[in-house]
C-alpha cells in the first residue's frame, strides 16, 4: 500500500518473560541456560512470552516481543525436546506479547553491572532503534538463578515491599559481587 510505513521487525535468538509484570529480555550464547531460566521463572508464577527464537517489532516507540507462531508455548529442555508449557504450568502461564523494558544478558563473567538508578542512562542495548536498560548476569555453571533475575528486576524497578526504590540501595555500588 502506498503510503503505508512498513512495520520493522527481527527474530533474534533469547527467552522473553514477563517477570513482576515486567517485559524481560534474556539473551546469552547457546546452552547457557535461557531456557532452564524460563522455565525456574515460570514454576514462580511468571509468564512465559517466547522461548529460543523472539520476534520483535517496534510500536510507537515501544519495543515489543513476542513467540513465531510454530514456537509459541514451547520451551525447550535440554534431554527432554520441547515441552508445552501450557500442559505443565497452566493456562496462565502465557503471554502473547509483552513491551520488552529490561534485557538480561547471560555472561561467564564474575559480577553483573548496570546502572540501576533510571535518572542514570546506564548500559543500553538497541533493537529496532528502541534503547533497553541493559544488566549483564553471571550465567554460574551455564544457568542463571531466577532469584537473580528477580532482583534486577525488582531493583531496576523498585519491586520491593517496603514501598521503598530498590535502586536507591543499589546505586551506590554499581556492581554486584556474585
């Protein structure tokens, strides 16, 4: 159609959860533990968007991500194959799509970095030309704990019961020792 801008797009290989109600982007190599990730995530009551391959589209400035249609509720388990992941974790356990707002990436390094104050730019990744905060994990032994993915999310978003801002606390080290 003449006229019309011509939606971008990109398929690129990583897990998307919606973690708090939070989009979360988790890339790293292969076989260092997107996957196991997702599903420690999922058996923690969060939802699963995509697993091994997230097409992402850009929508008014958002950066959204969501599963091809042929993968859609599968996550694949290392010795086991694909797995539908509304057969073992419910119907709720899924999401078409989510807003990507956090992208983790799984590193054989010894600390995670970022920036966690959001008046602060900190590291970013860009898709699509949509800027994502940016927090490199320690994959530990080729799998991430989910206790760690939770707390970049609680402390880039100030999760915490108290009412109080995570990232007030975190700030000030920029560095987390694993």
């Amino acid at each position: 159609m003449p006229g019309k801008a011509k939606a971008r797009t990109r398929t690129i290989h990583g897990v998307l959860l919606s973690i708090f109600g939070r989009g979360v982007l988790i890339v790293g190599g292969s076989g260092s533990g997107k996957s196991i990730a997702a599903l420690e995530l999922m058996d923690r009551g969060h939802r699963l968007v995509a697993d091994d391959a997230v097409f992402l589209y850009e929508r008014d400035g958002v950066l959204f991500g969501s599963a091809p249609d042929d993968l859609r509720g599968l996550v694949y388990v290392p010795g086991m194959g694909s797995i539908d992941a509304r057969r073992v974790f419910g119907d709720g356990a899924l999401l078409d799509e989510s807003p990507i707002e956090l992208c983790l990436e799984l590193t054989s390094r010894g600390t995670i970095y970022e920036a966690l104050d959001e008046e602060s730019p900190g590291k970013t990744v860009e898709f699509l030309g949509v800027s994502v905060p940016l927090v490199l994990v320690e994959a530990g032994g080729s799998r991430i704990s989910p206790v760690l993915a939770e707390c970049a999310v609680k402390a880039r978003f100030g999760h915490d019961t108290s009412g109080n801002t995570a990232s007030a606390d975190v700030n000030d080290a920029k560095t987390f020792h694993i």
